[in-house]
C-alpha cells in the first residue's frame, strides 16, 4: 500500500474536525468541513489510517488514541510520533537512505526519486512535505534536501 499524497494540513484538519465532533463521526458530515473534495478526502482518510491516527469502520470515522494526541497535544509531539512511525514505511525509508547517503541532494532530484514509487510531480511534493514535516529530512536553501 502505498502512502496517499495528501497534504499534512489536510489530514490534520479532518483529525481536528472529527476532535470536535466528540472524537467519531459519520464520514458524510465530514467533508463539508474539510479542505478536500469528496475523491480527495477517501486519500486524506487512508493517509490518516495509515498513520494509524483514524479507524473507519461502516462509514464511521473514529480518532485513535494517537490521533487524539495529535490533536491535543504539542505538534512538536506530532512530529516525534509521525519521525517514528514513516521513518520505517515507504516511500520514507527509501527517502531518508537516498538523502543521508549522498548528504545532500537537489529538490528536483529528490521529486524525481520520489516519482519512482508511482507519485506524479503533485504527490511527490507531498510526500516531500510530509517528510519535512516529520523531520525525516530538511530543505536547506530552498533547493538542497538534506539529513535531518
């Protein structure tokens, strides 16, 4: 299963929505509220399953413990959980080799590495982000992607 690139801020949104709904929902209430079309927010959900952050079971959409944590605590936190938990996963652990085997390497060569898992050029920013923001790597310069 390959992560679905969908942006950070699209799976937190739905997690905080879901939080202010008492923690479970009906999948349906949801995506008037989110930032995502109904085709996007089945991505934004598997992401945030994935992640192990949401349980859908019969159209129900419910927070894991993880998933609460993610909403009420620290984002510092969030990250720390999310370095964890992609460090191990593809097409991150891939991600982090390339990167800390040559120390340093251009955003466009990066985004082409990332396109080799199946992602076009929208989906391999994605992942990117995702692995910026869980600090599995760094952009230095706005053009090198580096080691974290």
């Amino acid at each position: 299963v390959r992560f679905p690139p969908v942006g950070v801020d699209q799976v937190l949104g739905l997690l905080k929505v879901i939080h202010n709904l008492g923690g479970r929902t009906d999948a349906m209430y949801i995506n008037d509220a989110v930032d995502a079309d109904l085709g996007d927010l089945a991505h934004v959900v598997d992401a945030a399953e994935f992640l192990g952050l949401l349980k859908a079971s019969g159209g129900d959409l419910e927070l894991t413990a993880a998933g609460r944590d993610a909403v009420e605590r620290p984002l510092r936190e969030f990250q720390k959980y999310l370095k964890r938990r992609l460090s191990e996963v593809e097409p991150f652990a891939s991600l982090a080799r390339f990167v800390s085997e040559r120390g340093r390497v251009e955003v466009g060569e990066v985004l082409e590495f990332l396109s080799s898992f199946g992602y076009g050029d929208e989906g391999a920013k994605r992942v990117l982000d995702w692995a910026v923001f869980a600090q599995i790597v760094e952009i230095e310069e706005g053009e090198w992607v580096v080691p974290s």
